[in-house]
C-alpha cells in the first residue's frame, strides 16, 4: 500500500535512518522498547548505586538475577514434565554462545585504549605547562566553572545526569540538525574572534615561528 501524502512539516519521520550500531540505536531510540528499558535500567543502577554501597548493588542485582534465572529453570523443568516434552535446558542457546575475548580483540581494545591514554596526557602537559597561554587560561576557566559544577551535584548525580542527557541531546539534536548547527556556528565564530583578539594583545599566547618549527 502506498503511503498517503504528507505535509513537509511530517514528511520527515518516513526518511529512512542510517544504520548505525548497538549503541547508537540505543541512543537515537531506533527501537523504543530497547532505548526505553535501557534508560529505565541504568536510571535504576545508579539511584540505587546513590543510595546504597556499589558491593550491596552489585549482590542484590546479582542475586535478583539468579533467583530469576533459577525460578525460570524449575518452571521450564515443571512445564516439561506435565507435557511430557523433552526441550532442554531453556538456557541451552545462552550456554552454547562464545563469550570469550579474542586475543586479537583484547589488543585491538588495548591498542585503543593506549592511544586515548597517550593524547589525554600529552593534552594535559600542554595545558599545565602553559605550552599556549590562551589555550591553558580557557582550561583554567573550565576548571574553575568545574569547582561550582562540584559544590552543587556530588559525583553520582553527574553520571545520572550524563545518563538522561546521554539518552535526550543525541536525539533532540537529531531532530533539530540545522538550527542548533547554525547557532553553534555563530558561537564558533565569536570565540574564534574573542580568541584571536586576546592573542593579539597577548603575544605569550602564541608560538613564535621557531618554535613551530621546533
């Protein structure tokens, strides 16, 4: 069946999504059964991490899920027998799965993870040792907004606020592409200018061309 006409303003939920992977579908709500109880979950976790120690999150969660597991198994067992059926082990496709870490895998993570580490820290000694004096005074401004950022949210409730904002700005910038790209483009450019001008008027701010070289 053809799909009936859409105004403009609608036509855009019937553009087809790009694929993306597990985590990103996740994260743009492709499937909002799966984004929504992925969000409910984490949510969940990390109230209960907040109220309780992570060692009596991690024993209630675990012992929750192996009650579930050993209720499901003596149901299955019980339906097998009033049937007279011979299933199996109901978690037999579970148990079959290779779980287990490549080695090639590991030093592909390992590789990544070793590059990552190496940039934060060179990153790092270029800001504290005012290798580019604007570049470590706009740190040092992020530093200080951080220090009212920490007086007011402790660190469990920053993770769950980057959990909610993790499952609502991907997605609401998705759906506002062009407006927030074009504001974001005027902000650009006034720092870039707000930049240029302090490194004009501050000559420490900027390499010399023998140190470029260098």
């Amino acid at each position: 069946m053809a799909r009936p006409k859409q105004s403009p303003r609608h036509a855009a939920q019937y553009v087809e999504l790009p694929p993306r992977g597990p985590v990103e579908a996740l994260v743009y709500w492709r499937n909002a059964a799966r984004s929504g109880a992925a969000l409910g979950a984490g949510l969940v976790l990390l109230v209960a991490l907040a109220c309780c120690s992570v060692v009596s999150v991690f024993a209630y969660c675990s012992l929750l899920a192996l009650t579930a597991a050993v209720a499901f198994r003596i149901y299955k067992n019980v339906l097998q027998a009033v049937q007279k059926t011979n299933e199996g082990h109901p978690f037999k496709w579970l148990l079959e799965r290779d779980v287990s870490v490549s080695a090639e895998r590991a030093q592909a993570l390992a590789a990544s993870a070793t590059a990552h580490l190496n940039a934060a820290l060179h990153e790092l000694r270029r800001l504290f040792l005012v290798e580019d004096l604007v570049d470590s005074l706009k740190f040092g401004v992020l530093l200080w907004c951080l220090t009212y950022l920490g007086a007011c949210f402790n660190g469990i409730t920053l993770v769950i606020l980057g959990w909610i904002a993790l499952f609502t700005l991907p997605k609401a910038y998705e759906m506002n592409k062009a407006q927030v790209d074009a504001n974001l483009e005027l902000a650009r450019a006034k720092i870039n200018e707000i930049t240029a001008k302090v490194r004009a008027a501050v000559p420490l701010g900027r390499k010399t061309e023998s140190d470029k070289e260098k």
